[in-house]
C-alpha cells in the first residue's frame, strides 16, 4: 500500500524543524547534522518498518540540537494505493480506544493505535510500534500520504534507531492483524492470549463493588451484600473490593491495611465469615498502578517504609520506580495474601506518561511498571485484573497475566452509553484479543439494558461480574450465565465484529453482528452470532455459518434463534435474514448438522450447547451427557421413537415447535445423560 518514499518532519530542541525526503532503503544525511534511514524487510508475510536517525553533534562544547519533546519526529508516508475504508483505533483518552471510520488518510485521529485498511481485493492491518524508548502512533496525513507520529515524552534524544510499524496483507482483516501480533509478540517476548493462564477465579461469577458503592464502601456494606447474594442463591463465587478501602489523603494512599474507619479489624475476619456463610470463595481488591491516583503521600509511615521502591517525579509525586518497583508490589501484595486477599485489580495503567515526563521515555518507563507488577504480585499467582492500560506502551508491558479491560467503565446512570460501551468492546477486541482475555466489564442485572449487556458478556470470552447495589440483583437476568455453582459457561476467545461490519459505522448502517466458538460435545468447533441494531430504525440483519472464521466444517448447519426459540437447517454459505426492530438485539447458536439430530444443550443457557460434554452412538442412538441439568433441547427433522434420562423414558414429555425439540430434565444434582433413539 506505501510506495516507498517519505516525508520526515524533525522538531528540535531550539524550535528548529526541518524536513527530509527520502525512499526506502536510502540512507539520506542533506545537511551534514541529521542523519536518515528508513529500511523494511519482509518475515513470515509481516513487513517491519524500521527508522534510524542521529542528530550529529559538530562541536561538543556547544549546546546540543537534539530532539524536541513534542513531536520530534513525523514520517509521511506515500501511497501507492488508496485504501476504500480505514477503521482507525485511537486512544479517545489516556485509558482507552475507540473505533473511527474514516474514508481515507486525512481522517484518521491523532493517537491512532492501530488501523485497518479495505483495499481492492484484501485487507491491511498497520500497527504503529511502541518501541524500546519511542512510541509511534498514526494521525490524519494528507490525500496522498499516512502520518506516522513519533514520541518519547522526553527531550533530549539524539538517535532513534526502532522499529516503525508492522504491516500485513491478507484476505480478511482477522488474518492480517493475527500476522502483525505475532510479530509483535515475538519482538516483544511476551505470550500470546492462548499461552497465558486464566485464574481459577476468572472461570466463575462475579460481583465488584464500584458501582453499588463507588468509594463509599465498608465492611458492613460488604457483608450485607454477600448475605443478599446467599438469600437470593445467586451463585457468585468472587468478590472485588474496588476503590476507596484503603487510608488516603488527596488521591495519594498512605498504608497497605484497609482503612480501619471502614473496615475496624481489616478483611480478614470479614472475608472468613462470608466464606463460612455461603459461596463465595475468592476475593479481590482495587488500586492504582502508582498506589493511588496521584502515588503514595509522602508524609506517610508508608512512603519511609518503601523508599527503596519508590520514585520521586519531577513533577513531585512518589510512585513505584520503574526499575525498583517490585518491592513496592510485593510488600503490599505479602500484607493482602495475609488479609485473605486472592486478587487484585490495578487501574490507570496508562498513567506512565503523567508520572515520568521529560524524566524517563514512555516505553522504558511502562516496561519497567509492567514488569514490576507482575514480579512482585507473584503471590496472586497471575491474578491481576489489568485496567485503564490501553495504550500500547502499556499492552506490550505485561509478560504474562491473562486479563485486560476492554473498554471504558460501563455507566449506569446513562442509559444512552450502551451503544457506546458496545462499540468500543467490539472494535478494540479485534486487536487486543490477540494478547488478553479481555474484560468487557461490570453490569446491573437491575438495568432498563440487564438483557443485553448479559448477553454480551455471554458472547465476551472473558470475567462477568455484575454491581448491584444491595437489594438489587436479580437472579434471572444471571441465569443464562452460569451454571448453579457459579462455574461460566464461557466462550473460547473475544467476541470480534464479523468482517462486513468491520468498517461500516453500525450506528449508521445495518446492524453490529459479533461472532465466537466454543466447545460443542468433545469438539471445538460451534458458535454463534449475536446481532445487535444501533439504530433507531428496522434493519435486516444477514449472515451465514461461514461469517465465522472459526467453524471447521463444510457440511450443513442449525441455526438456533436463542430468543425466538426456533432453528432452521441451511448450508454454510447460505444467508439467513430476518429484521430486528430498532434498539433490538438477537443471538444465533450455529451448530454443524450431524446424524438424525444437533443437541442445543441447555435452553436457558445463552451458550447452552457447551453444556453438552460428550456425543456418542450410531445412526440410531445418540448419548449425550450433560453438565448440569435443566431444559434440553435438540434440532431435528425426524421424531425420536424414545428418550431416556439416565433410565428414565421421558418420551412422553418431549415438546415439539417444528424442527425444535426440548424436554425439560429431572432436577439432579449429578450430571444428566440422555439417550435419544430415532
């Protein structure tokens, strides 16, 4: 797509800028100072960008020109091909990206993190680099050229010598962002989504404690929601903690133990009774990846105590030093594993450049954090929920923990946010899937939206956990997530837009269709599609089996309607279409079509059919045996002549809706086996 030529504007520290032209692979030095070199080289179908550059000091005893803090460096790159659409993630804030659907160059943000490209006949996927000082990022070019923007949040660099950006094409968009991660990855030495372990914690449900309460929090607040969930039988297993349990004085936190005006004996106590008194197994708690907002209060107890750890700023504030910080982690980290503590969740990870300006570059600085938390939060055991560190410094910075949040704070109070929190999971989850299990956040299962923010957490492939405020929760809206012990029944990876919605604005146009697997018997190969109209009209929403990469075989497929509860059997490449009304929302179970009939599993589970642990027998038998029981359902065109429930014959109270089977299961508390005989 870029032809080779660039355009180089350099900013020095004098105020001086200048610009060189240049071609790829040309080392380039106009004025005898400032030496240029931009080289690319292909591997594996990944092209790699590299920049050298050195601003030459002629007299040494002259005060240097090196390079200016603010946008020292900006390359233009030519075009050689036009691209028809872009989707441009970009950093909207300091925490997070957001899609923007632009038309061409000029109309990418600034803080473009990552962008996707429609080109005649294939797709594209750009990621500028976050290097080992310098971070790159895309902003609106011109007509004919892509702006790639250079900065250290530091002055006073004098050579660059880093990687770019990387580039794939390929025939979707999933494939070419899939060969630029993995070079990433491996430049990076950090583990892909699939390497790195989800804590036990992660595979249950949740309850935190920010939107009940936000940081009016306390013990007997804590405990009178955990009786609420053991009344009501609720089967959450993990509690999060979130901010304001701790001591603190203007956003700068002053010791480990939790604030004993709201917790008087600390958690442990606490934690030990609503363990003994119901479910609930795990708990967690919240803090700030510099401790709090503005770090640790200097005139503290606390800040003496971990002065080997710390950091003062320039701009004065005390933090965990970069290089030294996993002492700091650690030694809060020994004092919570003493409290009963399993977890934790550490916000404002993308804070680095607040905290090291002009002082250490951003990338140095977010490697440094990110290494130090892992290190000394090893008695969690990996259990870190990673928050408000979308920016790439900052993905790139964590070896090895599994979860990342996906987007910014679910808003209860604003019912209009919906589409907005959608968005911004769905898009960012194309890319940042590819490193994390990402976290699509809290919800009131009391909320005018309870339905479909559950089903998107269903379909999310990462932590659900809600924030009812006491008195709050309803049961049935969390019923079609989890099994009774709590355990999710979780899909394989993130939700992702299907490619025909990849660069179309779905507040705009059609309907946001986003597609997932999971396990299906002793298979992993079933899905799924939910379909959700962002506007305020009537759309058709269209989509075949095939839409989802995931899906191994050529066969025919059932389509279940979750919500119409209705199936209808078609071949992989056909369309199936119906309308949704305006603000309305539908989920679709793809299973292949196998033998005389396709168990779906559960009925009032949204990913029901992973429910079904093994398919076995002949033509004329099949034996499926079920996680849980509750209400089966199977997709068929021929009527059983019998069906056992363990020895049970239940044939007698099988229900029929054309093609559709269900039969609702003996309440057990083992494992249900059906026999089914045609």
């Amino acid at each position: 797509m870029m032809n080779g030529y660039y355009r180089i504007e350099i900013g020095l520290q004098n105020n001086k800028r200048m610009e060189i032209r240049t071609s790829l692979g040309k080392e380039i030095c106009p004025d005898g100072r400032i030496r240029v070199l931009i080289c690319e080289q292909e591997e594996e179908g990944c092209r790699v960008g590299k920049i050298r550059l050195e601003v030459r000091q002629e007299d040494p005893l002259q005060a240097p020109e090196n390079l200016a803090a603010d946008s020292p460096v900006k390359v233009y790159a030519a075009l050689a091909e036009y691209p028809e659409k872009i989707t441009a993630m970009y950093m909207y804030n300091p925490w997070w990206t957001r899609p923007a659907f632009a038309e061409d160059s000029t109309e990418i943000p600034e803080k473009t993190q990552a962008a996707f490209f429609k080109l005649k006949d294939r797709c594209a996927c750009l990621l500028p680099m976050a290097g080992e000082q310098f971070k790159t990022s895309l902003s609106g070019g011109t007509k004919d050229e892509l702006c790639l923007e250079m900065n250290a949040c530091a002055a006073g660099f004098g050579q660059i010598d880093e990687i770019l950006y990387l580039y794939a094409e390929a025939p979707t968009v999933r494939e070419a962002v899939h060969c630029v991660f993995s070079r990433l990855l491996r430049e990076k030495g950090i583990a892909p989504r699939e390497e790195r372990r989800l804590p036990e914690m992660f595979h249950y449900l949740g309850w935190c404690s920010w939107d009940a309460f936000y940081t009016d929090v306390s013990e007997d607040k804590i405990r009178a929601k955990a009786q609420e969930l053991a009344q009501k039988d609720v089967p959450v297993r993990w509690m999060l903690i979130d901010d304001g349990w701790f001591p603190s004085r203007n956003k700068m936190i002053r010791g480990f133990m939790p604030d004993p005006e709201k917790f008087s004996e600390g958690f442990r106590g606490m934690i030990e009774d609503i363990r003994a008194g119901g479910r609930i197994r795990w708990f967690g708690v919240w803090h700030a990846l510099g401790g709090y907002w503005a770090g640790v209060d200097p005139e503290s107890a606390l800040a003496l105590e971990e002065a080997p750890y710390l950091h003062r700023s320039r701009n004065g504030r005390l933090i965990p030093d970069p290089e030294q910080g996993s002492g700091f982690y650690r030694d809060w980290c020994d004092v919570l594993k003493n409290e009963g503590i399993d977890f934790i969740k550490v916000d404002g990870q993308s804070a680095v450049p607040f905290y090291f300006e002009n002082e250490i570059s951003v990338c140095e600085a977010a490697r440094g954090l990110g290494r130090a938390l892992e290190s000394g939060a090893y008695r969690m055991d990996g259990a870190i929920i990673n928050c408000m560190g979308m920016a790439m410094e900052s993905i790139v910075a964590r070896p090895s923990s599994a979860v990342s949040r996906n987007s910014d704070d679910f808003l209860p109070m604003q019912e209009e946010s919906f589409v907005e929190h959608l968005l911004q999971n769905a898009y960012n989850a194309i890319y940042h899937n590819e490193i994390y299990c990402c976290d699509w956040d809290m919800f009131w299962s009391k909320h005018v939206h309870a339905v479909k923010h559950s089903l998107l957490r269903a379909i999310s492939g990462g932590p659900v956990y809600v924030s009812d405020k006491i008195s709050e929760t309803d049961p049935e809206v969390l019923r079609p997530l989890a099994y009774a012990d709590g355990q999710l029944l979780m899909m394989n990876r993130s939700a992702r837009p299907t490619e025909d919605c990849i660069f179309t604005d779905p507040r705009r146009n059609g309907v946001l269709k986003l597609h997932n697997t999971a396990s299906w018997g002793e298979r992993d190969n079933a899905g799924g599609i939910a379909a959700y109209n962002l506007t305020n009209e009537p759309q058709t929403v269209s989509f075949q089996p095939a839409d989802v990469p995931d899906l191994k075989d050529t066969g025919k497929y059932w389509i279940f309607d979750y919500f119409g509860k209705k199936v209808r059997l078609q071949e992989k490449t056909e369309s199936y279409t119906e309308e949704i009304g305006a603000g309305e929302f539908a989920w679709y179970v793809i299973l292949p079509a196998e033998g005389r009939g396709a168990c779906l599993g559960l009925l009032d589970k949204y990913v029901g059919f992973t429910a079904v642990e093994s398919i076995s027998g002949d033509g004329d038998t099949q034996v499926i045996i079920l996680h849980e029981t509750g209400t089966v359902g199977w997709a068929g065109n021929e009527a059983p002549s019998r069906v056992l429930a363990g020895a049970e014959d239940m044939t007698g109270r099988i229900s029929r809706d054309g093609a559709m089977w269900s039969l609702p299961l003996p309440e057990k508390a083992e494992k249900a086996v059906i026999t089914i005989q045609w």
